[in-house]
C-alpha cells in the first residue's frame, strides 16, 4: 500500500510538473508570436491596431491557463519580489527640522566668525605691545639698545605701538625733569643750611642727572613720535616703500655696514666705476617687478590653520611697492617664509633654511593648497598644481 501511495504521489507530481512545463512553454510562445507580429506592423496606425489585438490575445491566452498554475505562477513572483532589495526613500523633513537646521550652521557660522575675529584682535594686540616695547626700550637707553627686529604679523598696528611708545617715553621724561627739578630746589634748600651740605651736593647731581636723562628721553620720544606718525599715515595711504621687510622703529639705531674684511667683498677704489642708479619703484618702464604686485591688497590672510597657532599666513599690504610674503607659523609661534622659486622655508634673519621637519610639510596635501591659495591672493603663479 505504501508503494503504491508513493508511486501516486510520484505521478501526480510528473502530472502537475509536465502541466506546468507545457503552459509556461506555451504562454512564452504566444508572447514571441505577439512580438513578432508587433514588430511587422506597417506603419502607425496598424501598430495600435495590432496592440489592441494581441494585448486582447494574451489575456484570452493567460486565463486558459489553469486557475491554480496562475495562483502559483503570482505566488511565486510576489516571493521574487520580496526578495529584491527596496529602495531607500528619504523621510522628507519637517519645515521645523529644516529650521534649526540652518539655525545650526548659522549658530557655526557665528562662532567660527568670532573666533577669528577674537584671534585678529589678540594678534594686533601683540604686535602694539610688541612696537611699544621696542620703542621704549630704545628711548630709555638713549640710542645704546639696539631695537629687535620683531616683524609685526600686522605692520600698521606695530607702527601704532610705536607711537604709543613714544608718547609714553615723552611723559615718562617730562615726569624725570620735573622730578630732577624739585630735586635740585630741595639740594639747594639742604646745601644752604651748611649741616647737610654732602647730603644737598649728593642730591644735586642727582637730580641733575635725571634731569638731563629726562629731557633726552622727552625729546626723543617727542621727535620719533612725529617721525612714526608721519610713517603710520604713509602706510595708511599706501605711499610706504620700506622694501621687503616691515618698517623699524623711528628710534632704531642704524646699522653699520659691514667692513670689507668681514663680508668678503673686495674693497673698491675711488677710481673705480661709479655706481648705477637704482632703478625707481614707479613711474619707469624698466621697474622692478616686486611679488606680487598683481595681487590684491590685504593685511594678512590664513590659508591653514591646524590649533590656535600653527598656520600658513599671507601678506600682501602694498602691492608693487612692497614684497608680498608667504610664512609658515609653528605652534611656538617661530615663523618661516616661503622660498617661492626653491620651493623651500628658510629664516628670513639669516638665511638659513629651515630644519627638515618643517620642509616636510610641503609635501602635505593641505598645505600645498593653502600655498596655491595665497599665490592666487597675491596674483602669481601656482606651484603645485
């Protein structure tokens, strides 16, 4: 009996599996022979004539095939179905949601102003504190202080410590005279009384000195203020020509040239050709190109910042009249320029190219883009791309 179940089992399935083969052959064939006759229209017309035909044939031709192969045929689809991947729709966002979106990057926006608006502040500040100090120092030590070369980030507001300190250094003198000179009525008030004479002698040559170191230092920081504020409006109006370098103090001492036996250099005759004269900045067809000249006029510009100092900036103050400059700043705040045409950072005091850790990053992504970046602000060429 078992066989015999079995052997009905095996046949009922060859049954339905050969039903099944048959009408899937067969409706395939109807579909062929509906395209092929589709596909011999003759023009227009007979292909909507010939549409509406065989879309009518196929569905006479799909409910021949039995109820329940049907059944099985759309079960079997809907499971296909099922198994295919579903697109990924994106929940549209509320206006609300899109509300504090962009309240969100404005709120950045905001902030990121404020801090570079906080960083440009605390920069000025440095460099007036920094001009101050120098000047000062100068005015004190009477011209025996030789003033530090500081290279302010920002020239003009260098040129405003300076005066700052100068108009110290002019009250800071007339506070020494008038003090020397109450000094010097007290000595004589002292000396006249014959008891303290030493005392009245000592305390007059006292006063008398600071008397005498108040009045030059009052006069110094006097005619250095006229001086530097002269050279702040120049800079103001663009009219500056200090050369590749920021303007010194008024009150710096000159340096001396070096002698022909220190640099190298052969000494010259008096008989010798005579000098040419330099070429002008402006007004000659054969000026010196300065870099870039072409460029637009700004301050300073960062094109890379990596923490609160470390950062590539660019200065570009007075185009064609003054160098502009790119320069590396370390984290210790130790600045490197750019050797544009060597591709290389070096100490612009003294020539010296920078250690090999810091010519490393000219192989960095960023900071190749943030130097092709300043050359574009300056109106020159890139160099890396």
């Amino acid at each position: 009996m078992a066989s015999l179940a079995l052997e009905g089992l095996i046949s009922q399935y060859e049954l339905e599996q050969g039903k099944q083969d048959y009408y899937s052959k067969w409706i395939l064939g109807n579909v062929f022979t509906s395209a092929r006759q589709l596909a011999h229209s003759g023009g227009p017309l007979e292909l909507v004539q010939n549409l509406l035909a065989e879309s009518k044939a196929m569905y006479l031709a799909y409910h021949q095939v039995p109820a329940d192969l049907r059944q099985r045929w759309w079960g079997n689809y809907k499971s296909y179905l099922a198994q295919q991947p579903q697109p990924e729709t994106e929940k549209p966002k509320s206006w609300w949601e899109k509300m504090f979106e962009q309240y969100g990057e404005n709120e950045i926006l905001t902030a990121e102003a404020k801090r570079e608006s906080a960083q440009l502040q605390m920069e000025l500040a440095w460099d007036v504190a920094q001009g101050a100090n120098e000047t000062i120092k100068v005015n004190q030590s009477l011209g025996l202080y030789e003033q530090r070369d500081y290279h302010p980030n920002h020239p003009i507001a260098g040129k405003v410590g300076e005066i700052a300190g100068n108009v110290v250094s002019s009250l800071q003198g007339i506070g020494e005279f008038i003090a020397g000179a109450g000094g010097e009525l007290f000595s004589v008030a002292v000396s006249s009384t014959g008891v303290l004479t030493l005392f009245g002698v000592l305390t007059g040559v006292a006063s008398t000195g600071l008397m005498s170191h108040g009045g030059v230092l009052a006069y110094n920081g006097a005619s250095n203020l006229g001086e530097s504020s002269a050279e702040l409006w120049q800079m103001m109006k663009g009219e500056w020509k200090p050369g590749a370098t920021p303007p010194k103090s008024s009150s710096a001492k000159p340096e001396k040239p070096p002698k022909a036996e220190e640099s190298g250099e052969v000494p010259q005759s008096k008989s010798s050709k005579p000098k040419e004269k330099p070429l002008e900045a402006e007004g000659t067809g054969g000026a010196k190109k300065t870099f870039g000249e072409n460029g637009t006029q700004f301050e300073s510009k960062t094109t890379w910042q990596n923490g609160k100092t470390e950062r590539i900036d660019v200065e570009n103050p007075n185009p064609g009249q003054r160098d502009g400059q790119i320069h590396y700043h370390e984290a210790n705040n130790t600045k490197w320029y750019l050797d544009v045409e060597n591709k290389e950072f070096y100490n612009q005091k003294t020539g010296e190219k920078a250690p090999s850790k810091i010519q490393k990053l000219l192989k960095d992504k960023d900071v190749q883009k943030a130097i092709d970046k300043g050359l574009k602000f300056l109106g020159e060429d890139n160099i890396f791309k």
